[in-house]
C-alpha cells in the first residue's frame, strides 16, 4: 500500500464496512477494505481506506447518511 491511502473507518462490524465500500463505490471514491479479524474468533477490526485527497468527501457522505 503507498502513501497516498488514508485509513477512514475502522469498524468490528464487517458487514457495515462493506456495505460502506459499496457506497462509497457507487459514489466514484474507490476503496478497500483491511480485514484484521481474526478468522477463528472473530474479534478485531476492519479498516476501511480511500485516496487521501477522497478522504474529507468520504467521510462527508458517511456522516450525511448515517452510516456509521
């Protein structure tokens, strides 16, 4: 991963991140996503990243839409 990714949202609920990376996809930002759960035990976080210039309109449109 190189410098221009900023981390927006880390989250435990895996389903809300993706559903988050869908739309932000739908709204032109690309992203990904950076599981850190563990498989076994399903504890920790997802990361949720975007282009740093897309990061103040990405996180514009979560709080918008009540996303979080």
């Amino acid at each position: 991963m190189d410098n221009n990714w900023t981390k927006i949202i880390s989250t435990s609920d895996s389903i809300k991140a993706e559903m988050i990376k869908g739309f932000l996809t739908e709204n032109e930002i690309e992203t990904f996503l950076l599981n850190k759960k563990d498989s076994s035990y399903h504890f920790g976080e997802v990361e949720i990243y975007v282009q740093a210039e897309n990061a103040l309109k990405a996180k514009h449109l979560i709080n918008s839409n009540n996303l979080l």
